[in-house]
C-alpha cells in the first residue's frame, strides 16, 4: 500500500480510486465474503492528502 500511495500523480486519484473499491466491496460483502480488509484501503485512500 505504501508503494502505491508514493505514485499518485493527481489529486482526485485517492478519491476515486476508494470509491473504486468500495464498490467491489460492497459487491462481495453481497456475496457473503470478508472484506474488512478492503475497507481499510479505502479508508486509508480517503484520508490521503496529495502534495503539491
């Protein structure tokens, strides 16, 4: 996740990309799956502030 979080070029990336997952999330949280796991990269995207 570190190693992702280094290559963000633009600003709405972090956004979108939670949004992102957070649908395929809730797809697979449908399913009957586990996705803890996910909503903690989305939250970590969320939170991400891009310098510059």
């Amino acid at each position: 996740m570190a190693d992702v979080l280094v290559h963000i070029r633009e600003a709405f990336e972090p956004k979108t990309t939670a949004n992102n997952i957070r649908f395929i999330r809730e797809h697979r949280e449908i399913k009957g799956e586990e996705c803890e796991w996910i909503r903690e990269l989305e939250i970590i995207l969320s939170k991400k502030k891009v310098e510059g």
